[in-house]
C-alpha cells in the first residue's frame, strides 16, 4: 500500500499532468491518470485552480498556463508577426501540444514565413 501523498504533493501532481498534456482536461480526466480524487476534495481542487500556472476554459476543463495564450498553429503564426521584437523559443514551448513541431514548419516554411535568430555565444 503506498503512503498517501501530501495536499502539496498532490498539488504538484495535478499541475504536472496539466504541464505533461498541454490540452484542456476535466477534473476527471486528471484523476483517472492520477487515481487521486480532486472531483470531491475541495481543498486540492481551491488550490489548484489558485496556482498562476492553471486556467480554466470557459467550458469547465482545466489546462496548464502558458506564457502566452496560443492553442494551435494559426494563432502561432499570427502571435510570431505581430512580435518584431522577438520571443524566445522556450517561452512558446508549453503552449500546446505540437508547438515545437509546428515552430520547425513554420521556420522550415518556403517562403520564410519569421526570421529566426540564434544566440551567439561570446
């Protein structure tokens, strides 16, 4: 039998999975991965949905919170031109689920669709 887990270490768990995902999810959802009950357990689910890192939808599902509010490819590319100062690459990277594949079609694109710059150390 394993020991139960702290609310912190729940917390942590919840918000892990969210990260992990990259896609809204129901409360639901997240305990049958989890196996924890957050449906009933008032307390986990006020701290999770306090945490600067969880949104939730306008439909009820709950998902990680990036940086920047961008969801799918379209809305990567329209974020990415109207940034003439740039953005660093890390910062889109929990945005959703695919950003980094679709970051590479949209660097790879013919014609360039953004400049790419990268650091030079030194």
């Amino acid at each position: 039998m394993s020991k139960p887990q702290t609310l912190n270490m729940q917390i942590k768990s919840v918000l892990d999975v969210l990260r992990k995902e990259l896609r809204p999810m129901t409360p639901e959802e997240i305990e049958k991965i989890l196996g924890t009950d957050i449906v009933n357990n008032a307390e986990l689910r006020k701290n999770v949905e306090s945490s600067t890192k969880f949104l939730r939808e306008r439909d009820g599902r709950w998902r990680w919170k990036s940086q920047y509010y961008i969801r799918n490819k379209d809305e990567l590319l329209v974020f990415l031109r109207k940034r003439h100062d740039g953005v660093p690459r890390a910062a889109l990277e929990d945005c959703y689920r695919g950003v980094t594949e679709d970051m590479k079609d949209i660097i790879n694109s013919r014609p360039r669709e953004v400049i790419v710059l990268k650091k030079l150390d030194g």
